[in-house]
C-alpha cells in the first residue's frame, strides 16, 4: 500500500467565529491533513508533538482511521500547542487571540523507520527546518515531497525556506503569499518565478475563489464550491492539501494531469470541512457524500464548446 | 438574422495605469459591448448620445461592425460624456479623476423603429430610469433582457433600479455589488435574494477570479484566463457582457446550458480586451484567436474524475 508521511502541528484550537465560539478543540496542520487523507486507501504516518495533556480520544480518533501514530511525540511535561483566534465576519479574515508554542518549541521530528521509504511526504506548515528535517530523515528520495507554508515564514526564516523549497516538488501557497514570496503581483509571473526556486508544480489557494495549478506552461483553475455559508474555516488549506496528497499517494501517479483531479479532491474535501467547527465534520464524510460532492464540481464546471 | 439591442454609455475615457497613460481615446459601456458583440454574426444597434465633438472615425468604426448607429444621438451643441481614471498597482481598484455627463445629463433614449421587436436587449450601465425607458419601448417582450449596473445606482436610484430589476432576466454584477443589494454575504444567497426580485438569472462578475452563473438551484463557475499581465482593465466587465449577450443572440438559446457557453465566450473576449488601452486589442479579435483563447479555457478547466 502506498506510504504518505505527514508533518505539521497536532494543536489545541479555540475558535470564535460570528456563529459561535469553541472551547479548546482538536487543530493543527498534521490533524486536518491526516484526517482528509485518510479518505484515501493508504498508510498515513503523522509526524508531530503533542503534551501530556493530549486526550486519548484524539489519540485514538488519529489511529482508528488507519494513521500511524508512532512518530507522534508525548513530551510527558509539556503542554500541547494551542492557537486561538477570531474570525471576521467576511470569514476571509481573522485575528490571532493566542499563540502558546509549548512543545512545539523545541520539536525534532522523527520519522519512524516503517516509513523512511515512503513514496509521498507532505510537509504541512511549520517552521522550514522541521520541514528539512524529514526530508533528510528519508533514505530513499519521495517521488513527491509537498510543501505548505505562510507569510509568517517568509517574514521570519526566508534563508531556511528557500533552502526547502528548492528540495520539494509541489508547492501550495495562498495568493498573496505567491505575491510576497516573488514581488510578482501576476499568478502567472508568480508561478514561473516559484519554478526557478526549485518546485515543478505550484498549487495557489484562492480560499472561496478556488485553486490554480501550474506546471511548466499549463494552468489549470478549479473552482471552490460556492456555499450558503461557511461556518468555520479553520483547517480548510490543510484539508485541501491532505486531500490532494491523499489522492495522489493512493494513485501513485504524480501527471500534471492527475494533479488536476487530486486539486478537485481537496477542494471537495475542504468544502465538508469548512460546514461545522474544527475537524467535526470531515471526521464524518463518507465515501458517498464524497462522491456526491464531486459530482457537484463536475457540473459547476462543464460546459460545451463547440471548437470545428 | 438575430437582433441585439444595447444601451450604454458612448465616451471619451482618459487612463492612466502603472503602464501608461492615455489620450481621450474611444469608450464607453456600449463601445465595449458593441464591439465584443459584433463577434457574432447578428444584427445589433446602439442606442446612446454623444456630442458633436465625437470623431467621425469612430461612428465609422462602430458602422463596419455592423452595428447600427441610428439610435446614437449626436447632440449638435453637446459635449461626448467624458471618463477618466487612474488604476492603482495591483489593477483591481481605481481612482476616478475626472467624470463629466454632458450630454448624458439629459438623454432621451430612442429604440430605432427597426429594432423595437428584438430578441435581446442589453441594458449596459447606466440611470435605471434610461434603461427603463429601453424596455419600454420594445413593442414585443424581448425573449431575453439582460441588465449590467453598479454601486452608483444602488447608492443614488435604488428605487428605480428595483424597478428595471424586476422586468429583467439575467442581471450580471459584481460580488461586492451582489453583497451591497442583497444585504447578504454568501453569493449563493445573495443570488437566490436576487431572484426573488424578478430575474431568473444572476450573473456574478469576479474580475481575476471568474463568473458564476445562477438559476435555480443550479451553479456554474467559470474562471477567468491567469494572464502575465493586464495592461488596462477599463471596459472588461462591458466586454465580458457584450460577447454573452452576443452569443445568445446569435444562437437563440436562453437556456443555462447555453448561458454556461455564453460566459466563456465573454470570459475569452474579456481577456482580449486588458490586453492593451481601451478598444485597442478588442477591434482586432479575428475568429481564430478567439477559437484559440476558448480552447485555452477548456483546457484551463477540464479534470477527469471517475465517479463509477
């Protein structure tokens, strides 16, 4: 069975938005991405930190969706990452309330054994040399090594994430960030400027506008589900991209072409987990409700053209 | 043949961008529609004013379209509406510099004879109150009466323009603008807000990032082309406009299937028109680079997904 290694944050989130607000709720990057890719047939390994006030429910609700939890680190006098903000009543935007590194401070990754060989690594955003860090652990070259990241890193440790960038194949990044990291206002310009960087594929998450894709000199555009509300979107960029990394390991068909359909995947996937707060709804999604979604995006997006 | 009317402002427009600056030099919403329509093999008519101050070149340039120019008024001791504008850095927003009615101050549409039992009437940007007066007119129920606004009106004529909303349908807008006449923040609402005020269709313009298109419960989201650069974005909505109108016109299809092709022909017309000043580029699409511009959105959008 295909082999994906996450990493990113396993994280207390506290959330309020104009429709409510959580107390502490299971977050993080690895958690959304983990979760979304386990819709997929494959072994999943997560690999993070956590305190030991971690619940094992969590713990178990990781595990019983076929996800290794063995490179998941329990710092016995830590406490686990928490993160709470406030969302804006567009949604679009949100203020940070609170920020408690905890264990994450101090985290060495490490990949466990089983899967230093695995095809498909997806590096969810935290600090680049975490991200450098798996990459060096594995023995054997991923046929895709996906990259997330943030403004925050760009304004912070530039040198370390140029040095990742130039290790990894895909990069997703939002649009403004694409803006920051090139000077190029033009997503095109963008893209071109990114594959000079190192990455053949550039993935840029336009949240309710959608996602491009390009490669070389094709682009591809798909939308994002047009919605009557959205209720949470925290973890929505990680679901898209455990979705995409998820598909693509399941295939093992790394095309331009089949990235397309992997772009479709994650955003059908990210339009479930935007519905409730934190992950309470992706952690539902069957397969069938799935299937229904995608078929939702085939028909917002087909048209017939007749080119003779 | 098919028969397509609009009403729009003809003008004199001076822009400036980052790139450049410009002249008076030809423009105006029905321009721009005229021109993108006339794509199509179709018998349109403009129905605006002007002042005798407005270059015989351009009626020329209009008229070998194929565009009747008998509904222009040319104001003998009258001054052409006179636009002009400088766009910011990243082109999506602009400061209007200068804006002078004239002879739009006091204008009296007139359908001519000709054109009063046609098909499709285009309802380009202008006083609710003018584009009433259009309709009005029209000894026949137009089959398909599609209406272009903005903020403007929703600001100063709100009444009037609930008026020609309900005698109208398709309304095409902005998102913002969909938000402020609908009070809501989802487009999908805002959209089902609108239907209930009379169009069947709803049209929601997102500059770089697409259209959707809304009837029922049904959504189709088109993007728009990721282009290097837009040199001058002055007249795209209009074009976009022009070039759906003018596809439905010529095909005598209203329905959502057809209106879906009738968005990227838009779309793909759009993209020509930001690629230099004004009119510049749009007056010299030929056929073939407009096959080849819509073969570009197919690609742009196509995945393969299998949903056995």
């Amino acid at each position: 069975m295909s082999q994906l290694v996450i990493v990113g944050t396993v994280a207390f989130d506290a959330i309020e938005t104009p429709f409510g607000k959580t107390d502490k709720i299971l977050g993080g990057a690895a958690t959304y991405i983990g979760l979304s890719a386990s819709q997929f047939n494959l072994d999943s390994a997560i690999v993070s930190v956590v305190g030991n006030d971690f619940p094992q429910d969590y713990l178990e609700l990781l595990s019983n969706r076929n996800i290794d939890i063995s490179g998941l680190e329990i710092v016995k006098d830590g406490k686990t990452f928490f993160w709470s903000g406030r969302y804006h009543y567009d949604m679009n935007s949100r203020d940070t309330l609170v920020t408690e590194l905890n264990v994450l401070a101090d985290f060495n990754p490490i990949v466990p054994e089983a899967y230093k060989n695995a095809e498909v690594v997806m590096l969810g955003n935290l600090h680049p040399l975490v991200q450098l860090g798996v990459l060096d652990q594995m023995t054997t070259k991923p046929k895709l090594a996906i990259l997330d990241t943030m403004d925050f890193w760009m304004d912070n440790a530039l040198e370390d994430l140029h040095k990742v960038i130039a290790r990894i194949d895909v990069l997703t990044i939002n649009d403004e960030e694409a803006r920051q990291l090139t000077g190029e206002y033009s997503l095109v310009n963008a893209a071109q400027k990114i594959f000079k960087l190192g990455p053949q594929f550039v993935v840029i998450k336009k949240g309710e506008h959608g996602a491009l894709l390009f490669h070389k000199d094709e682009i591809f555009s798909a939308p994002a589900l047009p919605l009557k509300s959205v209720f949470d979107p925290t973890g929505a960029g990680d679901t898209f991209a455990g979705g995409f990394a998820g598909f693509l390991a399941n295939s093992g068909n790394y095309t331009f072409e089949n990235m397309k359909t992997a772009i479709i995947y994650g955003s059908a996937l990210a339009s479930f987990c935007v519905e409730e707060f934190g992950t309470a709804s992706l952690e539902k999604v069957t397969s069938e409700q799935l299937n229904s979604r995608l078929q939702q995006f085939k028909e917002l997006t087909t048209f017939n053209i007749d080119l003779s």
